[in-house]
C-alpha cells in the first residue's frame, strides 16, 4: 500500500487527566506518531483548561490521517 504524500501517520492515545475542581476524565487523542509521552503531556497541559495532572498516557494503535 502506498501512502507517502496522502497520508499522515498519527498515534492514538487514551489520556487521563485531572482538573483543579477534582474531576477524573478520559480522552481519546490523536497525535503525531512521533511525538512522545513528554510532548504529549506538555500539550494536554497548555490546550485543555484547569488541569491539575496528567494521569495516564497510553498508546493504542497506530493510524493514518488523510493530508
């Protein structure tokens, strides 16, 4: 299969997280596949609002995203 110049290669992730208020939440993130854990971390920090820590970061299974 040939993907070079359609496609991205992105990583899917499960996320927990934390927020200042005491909630635990859950998400599903794509990013980059070669973005590491720190990277990723560091990210769900800055974009999502009142998080106090991230939990968990767990690799699910490589995908492509189309360009």
């Amino acid at each position: 299969m040939q993907t070079e110049g359609n496609w991205n290669d992105v990583c899917v992730y499960a996320v927990n997280f934390s927020t200042l208020d005491g909630r635990h939440i859950e998400k599903i993130l794509i990013f980059p596949e070669k973005f590491t854990k720190e990277i990723i971390e560091k990210a769900v920090l800055k974009r999502f609002r009142q998080i106090d820590k991230v939990e968990r970061i767990e690799a699910w299974c490589g995908a492509l995203s189309l360009k």
